[in-house]
C-alpha cells in the first residue's frame, strides 16, 4: 500500500507543493531532448534519403568531436581545426559511398545496417589510435553554467543547444521539402533501381547525404563534447537516440524534435518523482519503456510515414 502511494500519490503530492520545481525539472528535461534531437536528426537524414539505418551515427558523433578537439590541443586554432574536421566528414563521405554503399547497390536493409555497424567500430577504433582513450575538455567558448530566467534555472549551454538545434531543422526541413536536390533524395529513398532507370547519380545522392550526416554528427559533437568532455562513451548517445526516432518517426526531421522533447521530458520527470520509489536510475531505462509502448500502439511513430500495404 505504501509502495501505490509512493507511486501514484506522492509525486503529485510534491508536483502540487512545489510547481516551480516541477517546471525547472521540466524545462531542463526538453533542453536535454533537444541534444538527444541533434544525434536523431544524423539517423533521419540517411535514413530519409537512402532507407539505411546508420549505425554509424554515433560514433560519426565521437569521431567528429575527436578530430575537432585533437588539432585543438596540437595547437591548432579553433577556425582552423573545425574546417580541417568539416572536410574530413565530407572525405570520410566519399570513402563510405565509394568503397561500401556503391558496391551493395539494391542489397536488401539487413546487408546496409551490417555495413553501418562496420564503420561504426573502424571508426571508433581510428579514433583511439589517432586520439588515445582519454577525456579531452573541448573548449570553444559556447557560454556554459546556470542561468535564471523567470525564476527556472537552467543551462547556458543547453539554451545554445536549443536554438541550434532549431536553426537545423528548419533549414533541413525546408531542404527536403522544396529544394530539387531533397526531392531527388526522397525519390532515391523509395526505389534505387528506379532512381538509377531515370538518371539520377545513386553515387552523388549518397555523398550528399552522409555529407550532411557527418556535418550533422560535428555540431552534436560540439554541443556533447563541450558538456560532456569528448569521451568514447560519447558515441553511447546514439543509443537513446533510437526511442527518439521511435516515437518520432524514421523518417520526420521535425519529427526528431519532437520525440526528443518527449523522451527528455518524461525520462527526468520520471528519475526525479518516480526513481525514489522504483530503486533510482528511471532516467536510464524510462525511454525505452516508452519507444515499447509506441511501437505497440503505432510503430511508425508520431510523424514516420504510415505503412500500406495490399495484401
């Protein structure tokens, strides 16, 4: 009786006695999300403009941040270093299309996603043996600690993490959406032979898009590396990314915002009412709880495009 309670009383109890608490809680949880979002939207672009589930797209993130930080520390100035790391995410694209996507050319999306996860551990491999294994502080003066607005506190950084995360999926909302390069791209996404059959360059397609998935990986990168420190569990991030993509939809930019306010907010509220009486550590399984209950009730998610199929 006690254990319903705690459950189920308690928190509103609290929630009631202190709504203020609630919303620094709450907004804090969104802010969170919209980081969780920023991973999500590198999984997005592929996967939109290709149907490949990238694997990779976490440790793109690592491996991004990696580069960036490791010129830095050789002494390298900040504009110099992210220019050196755009270009080798946009080299490191060409080497993708050219050496694995090119030859498996209408494999079926198993054979795609096991390519992906080889990539992903060349990767993560590369990096430590460029960069070692240790935490590297990432400083590129991105304002950072509390700050109090209307009586919530919250991050500097991540409000920085918000708006930027704003300005990409716009912008890459109205790149597929009117542009003749994002059409090109969704029509590759729904039938590659038939791409090929009509002369669209399957080649050029991919480079763009893992070119703006590796662009994509830099800036979270920046934003979780500067929060976090760039460590090889930087690249775990990805893994809470996938209920955000669950619950927003594979295939929705907008959609990545969306289901990552949703998991930031529920999986806080959740560790900071509800962990007490579960035993602590909500925050690291709530999310997944959460991408179950929609793949239940409507796997597509929010905004993923609805499956029709005649039978």
């Amino acid at each position: 009786m006690h254990f319903l309670y705690t459950v189920l009383i308690d928190p509103f109890v609290q929630i009631a006695g202190d709504p203020r608490f609630f919303v620094e809680v709450l907004t804090g949880g969104l802010l969170t999300g919209v980081m969780y979002s920023l991973v999500a939207l590198g999984f997005v672009i592929i996967y939109k403009a290709s149907r490949v589930f990238n694997f990779a797209q976490g440790t793109m993130v690592l491996f991004a941040a990696l580069m960036l930080v490791g010129q830095m520390e050789m002494g390298a100035p900040a504009w110099l270093a992210l220019g050196t790391t755009c270009g080798v995410m946009v080299g490191l694209a060409f080497a993708v299309e050219r050496l694995v996507l090119r030859p498996m050319v209408n494999q079926s999306e198993i054979i795609l996603f096991m390519a992906t996860l080889g990539i992903s551990f060349f990767l993560e491999g590369l990096g430590q043996l460029m960069w070692g294994g240790d935490v590297h502080t990432l400083e590129l003066g991105i304002p950072s600690g509390p700050l109090t607005l209307g009586g919530i506190l919250v991050n500097k950084l991540d409000l920085v993490g918000a708006a930027v995360a704003g300005l990409l999926v716009t912008a890459l909302a109205l790149f597929f959406r009117w542009t003749s390069v994002g059409r090109v791209l969704r029509a590759v996404a729904d039938d590659h032979q038939a791409a090929l059959s009509v002369g669209v360059p399957l080649k050029v397609v991919w480079v763009i898009v893992w070119t703006m998935a590796g662009l994509v990986a830099l800036v979270a990168g920046i934003m979780w590396g500067s929060s976090l420190g760039v460590q090889f569990s930087l690249s775990l991030v990805a893994l809470k990314a996938l209920p955000v993509l669950i619950l927003g939809g594979f295939t929705s930019v907008p959609g990545a915002i969306v289901g990552g306010l949703i998991v930031g907010a529920t999986e806080k509220v959740g560790e900071v009412f509800w962990g007490p009486a579960l035993g602590g550590a909500v925050e690291n399984w709530f999310a997944y709880l959460l991408a179950l209950i929609f793949l239940l009730f409507r796997p597509q998610g929010l905004f993923g495009e609805r499956i029709i199929e005649r039978v």
